[in-house]
C-alpha cells in the first residue's frame, strides 16, 4: 500500500518508465481490491495512461523516443494496462483504443518478413508478434493477424509502402508473402527523447531471404559481459 501510495505522488515526468509506474498502480488497484484505496489508483492510473500515450506518441503513432525497441515496449505496457481494465469491468476511453491502434499500425510495418524487427536507436534485436496478435484481437484487425501469425491466418496488409512523417520512419516491402520479401526501413527522423536514441540519422536496415543484410551499426560502447570468449554485447 505504501509503495503504490509513494508512486502515485512520484511519477516519473514521462515516457517509458511511468507506463511502467502506471501499470504498476493499475494492476494493484485491481489485484488488491480490499485496500480502500484500490479504486482511486485504478481511476488515477487509467486516467493518466491515458495522458502518458497522448503526450509520447507522436502524431503518427510512434513512440517519441524513436527507438523500435521502447516503442514496443511502452505500447505493451500501455496494451497491459487496457486488457486490465476490460477483463475486469473497467471502461477504456475510445481515445485510448484510437491511440493504441496508431502505434499497432507503426509495429505491423516495421516488424520485418521473418518476424524480427530492425534495431534503430537503443534496443535488442527481437519480435513482438504476440503483442501484434493482441491488437488484432482487441481491434478486429484481420491484417494485425496476418502479420502476427507469419500468414497462416488473416488478410494481408493493403499497404507495401508506409510513412511516418512525424518519427521520420519509412517503411518498403516487396510485399506479405513470406519471410523472403524484402523489407527497408528508412530512419530520416531527429533523435528521440530520452537516452535512448543514436546518432543515425539517414541510417537504414535492409532484410531479405529471411534475415537481415544491412544493418543499422548502432553503438559499440555497450560492455554486457556475456561470456569469457565474448566480453562484449554488441549492438
């Protein structure tokens, strides 16, 4: 209670780490219904993701850090903090689904043939095809499935070419048959808020047969020891 009650009067200003805080507030408030409080820290966390997803997404459904990787993480901890609320009896703000689409269509484009998606600014190297699954059955999306299931269900996208005006995220694909298309992501945006973005402007990925040909260099700096052979993480 006195955890909640600290980060209720403590939010991180913005962006990734209070979708974080705010998921944390929710998920009390609905799994502790028996403290007093608990209505007023699902109130306060759903009113105030709410606020979080307006102020970080960019007109154009990107995540204003500019960074794949914590665009798919903010926008799973946003979905998180939605199935909550539905599951358990709480109304979701129609602003809240209109903006969560936004950034699922961002995700669908980006994520490459195979199922993987291009690494620009700070992040791993890795999927979120299950969060893709999870947009296409909220919304009804028939071609949020088809990417999310590599094309064994659903419709595939209308679209070989998508643009990102306000990220400066462009993306081109031979089309949605399968892992061999080709598929380029142009990054031609500023850097992104936070600490999270690279000095890459113009940079570009290029994935085709199923893997990645051209990468974004990223940064070299990062020292994760993994293992005695390999002290470095690259990234």
């Amino acid at each position: 209670h006195d955890q909640v009650e600290f980060l209720c009067a403590n939010l991180t200003p913005k962006r990734n780490h209070r979708t974080l805080e705010l998921l944390a507030i929710f998920l009390a408030g609905v799994v502790f219904p028996e403290f007093e409080r608990a209505t007023a820290w699902r109130t306060f966390a759903l009113e105030q993701t709410l606020t979080n997803v307006q102020a970080d997404l960019l007109e154009d459904g990107v995540h204003c850090e500019l960074s794949t990787d914590y665009h798919h993480l903010a926008l799973r901890n946003w979905m998180q903090v939605r199935a909550l609320a539905a599951d358990n009896g709480h109304a979701v703000p129609a602003a809240l689904d209109r903006a969560l689409e936004s950034a699922l269509e961002f995700a669908m484009h980006v994520h490459q043939p195979n199922g993987s998606m291009p690494s620009f600014s700070d992040g791993d190297v890795r999927g979120f095809l299950p969060l893709l699954a999870q947009g296409a059955a909220l919304f009804g999306r028939t071609d949020l499935r088809f990417v999310a299931t590599g094309g064994l269900e659903g419709t595939p996208p209308r679209q070989r070419v998508a643009h990102f005006p306000n990220s400066g995220y462009h993306v081109v694909r031979s089309g949605w048959a399968g892992p061999h298309e080709q598929h380029l992501v142009f990054d031609c945006g500023p850097l992104g808020e936070g600490n999270h973005g690279h000095f890459d402007a113009l940079s570009f990925e290029l994935a085709a047969h199923g893997k990645a040909l051209v990468v974004d260099p990223a940064r070299f700096t990062y020292s994760e020891a993994t293992t005695a052979e390999d002290p470095t993480n690259w990234r």
